[in-house]
C-alpha cells in the first residue's frame, strides 16, 4: 500500500525529473512542484497526527503558512492546535519562521509557524529518507503480534 506522502514525494520526483529534461514549462514546473510539496507538507503532518489547515500554498515571499488544526476542528483563526513533539522537532530541522527571525524553536505547544518552500521540500526529502514507520499490506510487524502466550 502506497501512503499519501509516498505518492506526493513521487510526483515531487516527477516533475523535478521533467523540468530538468525540458518537458514541462519554468511556470508549469512551479504550478505543479507547489502543489506536490502541499500534499507531501500535509500527508508528513497526518504522519505525526496533525491536521494542517488548508489550502497549503506558497505566498508573495516564497513560504508556506503551516498551522495546526485544533483539535475540534475549530476555525484556527481562534486558536491553533499543537504541533506536537516529532513534528515540531522535524519542523525545527528546516528553518522554521515564527517571526521576523529565522531558525525559531518550535516548540511541541506551538501550532504555526513560515517556511520557505525551498526548506520544505529539503524537509520532506529528508523525511522520506528517514527511518518513517511503514507497514505494507501482508507485512508482520512486531507490534501487531498478541502478546499473550501461547496456549
């Protein structure tokens, strides 16, 4: 089973591979990497149990809003939910902006921050190298076993 992340870092690949061959246009590129690095930004979050609001987009000065949805689902303008400790700490490797000033710590409590979108797709690169949790249709894993003896 292909996850959400997968498929948005696959289609990241993609349309890097075919502007660098030529096949899509410099505008048809950035149309389509924003959208790949969205869906990758919003499937790594959902990785780590948190909703980020959307539309995930890239603005005016090349970053990305990221903020946690609270928890009942309210509006964020009221208060967003927190990121949470994994992925605050992955967020906190790439540059996160709560301000003016770059290299802010995210701390687990926090529910926003910026990015620019050239540290988000060096984030979810990472990401997808990193030691994710991945369990495949078919796949036995440690965890799913019953503890109880055999009997």
């Amino acid at each position: 089973m292909t996850t959400p992340f997968e498929i948005a870092i696959q289609k990241l690949h993609d349309v890097n591979m075919a502007f660098a061959r030529k096949e899509v246009s410099a505008w048809e590129h950035g149309r389509q990497r924003e959208s790949a690095l969205a869906e990758a930004l919003f499937a790594a979050a959902q990785e780590h149990g948190v909703t980020l609001q959307q539309p995930l987009q890239i603005d005016s000065n090349g970053e990305f809003r990221i903020v946690a949805m609270p928890a009942d689902g309210s509006s964020p303008d009221y208060g967003c939910g927190p990121f949470g400790e994994t992925f605050a700490d992955l967020l906190g490797k790439f540059r996160p902006r709560t301000g003016i000033i770059h290299l802010a710590r995210i701390e687990p409590q926090s529910g926003w921050c910026r990015m620019n979108h050239f540290d988000v797709e060096a984030m979810v690169g990472a990401h997808a190298t990193s030691a994710r949790p991945q369990q495949h249709a078919g796949d036995a894993r440690v965890d799913d076993a019953d503890p109880s003896p055999a009997a």
